[in-house]
C-alpha cells in the first residue's frame, strides 16, 4: 500500500508549511492526484487518518480531487481521456499521444487555525 509513504509525505510537507505560518492546528488538507498515479481514494483517507494522530493535524480531514488521465494525439490533435493501460486515439487510432494530465500529485490548499 503505497499510500502510507505518499500521505507521509503530504502530512510533513503540511505541517511544515502550517508551522511556517505560526498556526497550531490544521483543519482540512485538499489534494489533488490524478489517475495514473495509482493511489486508491479509501486507502490514501485511512493512512491519513492513522498517520494524523499525534500530529497538528490530529483533527484534519483530507479533501481528495481525482484528475482522469488525458492525452492529445499527436496526429491529428484530439484530446481524449484514456486508462493507464493504452493510449490510443479514439479518432484517427495513433498511439503517437502525449500526456496532458494524470500523473499529479499536490496540495492544493491547507486550512490553518
Ligand atoms: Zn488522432
């Protein structure tokens, strides 16, 4: 479960910009991720929700926005969205397609008190 190690990093990388602020608490954590990165929503709320305790942000909740994966074929310029398993233009049928997101991963804001 990789999910540990990833909300390990969100909750230092957290913390860390909460106390740069002075703030004692925080209260609500919102990420985004997107589809490629294999994260699963549930598993990444239940390390978050062992890993908080003990922390500044023992009361946070954790707000997840999942990005679909998108690419744009370089053929014929069609944007499409796809799995992770084949990028394959729908339209003209290249594989010939470059990435326009789904591999993310960040904070996208802490709520602080
Ligand atoms: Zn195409």
């Amino acid at each position: 479960m990789h999910e540990m190690g990833i909300c390990d990093g969100i909750l230092k990388s957290a913390t860390e910009a909460a106390e740069a602020e002075g703030a004692s608490c925080i209260n609500r954590i919102e990420v985004t991720f997107g589809e490629l990165t294999q994260i699963v929503e549930d598993a990444l709320q239940f390390a978050f929700e062992v890993l908080r305790q003990d922390t500044i942000a023992a009361d946070a909740t954790l707000g997840i926005t999942i990005l679909e994966a998108r690419s744009r074929c370089m053929d014929c310029s069609a944007e499409f969205r796809h799995d992770r398993y084949e990028v394959k233009c729908p339209k003209c049928g290249s594989y010939l397609c470059s990435l326009l997101q789904g591999r993310e991963l960040r904070i996208e804001s802490i709520d602080v008190d």
